[in-house]
C-alpha cells in the first residue's frame, strides 16, 4: 500500500492499493509518526482498491483518536466494492463518508 500524507488547510491521506492485515499497521504508524495541528483529517479512498476487518481496525482506532483530539474524521471517495464492505458492517454510519 502506498501513503501519501499532506498537511494544508485539512489532514489529507491519501491511500492506494490495500488496506489488510499486513498494510493496516503501516497506515497507523504513518499517523503516529506526524504532528497533526489540522482540526480536519481526511483519508482519500479514490485509490483503495480492498479494505479488510484489520482495516476497519485501524479506521475505528483512528476515529477514536481523534476524536479524543477534538478533531474531525472523514473518509472520502469510497469505491463500489469499499463502500459495500461498510454497507454490510455498519461502518457506513460509524464513520462520516463523503
């Protein structure tokens, strides 16, 4: 899976390829190595291709996280076969999609 983090206005990371069991760790040690200061962080899905139960893991942790932070959490452009995995485990209500 590649990361591409940038800082600006918002938090934007951008993932492509997949987001598993063997990426998902990857995804949160690339957080916890930036210093956030955005009140605004949004994960780009529009290069995701698969998303695993690891993978929601990580989002739900993520979530929490900033959450406690006082941040907002977005997730945009989930593809057809990403949003059916959030359709079917109700992460599409736990987490704000764009």
């Amino acid at each position: 899976m590649e990361i591409k983090i940038t800082h600006a206005d918002n938090l934007t990371i951008e993932l492509t390829g997949r987001l598993d069991t063997v990426t998902s760790t990857e995804l949160a040690d690339a957080v916890a190595k930036e210093t956030i200061t955005e009140k605004l962080v949004i994960i780009d899905f529009k290069n995701l291709e698969y998303i695993s139960s690891a993978g929601l893991r990580v989002l739900l942790a993520l979530k929490k996280q900033f959450t406690a932070e006082d941040r907002d959490f977005e997730i945009h452009n989930l593809n057809d076969v990403v949003k059916e995995v959030f359709n079917v485990t109700g992460f599409i209500n736990i987490l704000s999609v764009k």
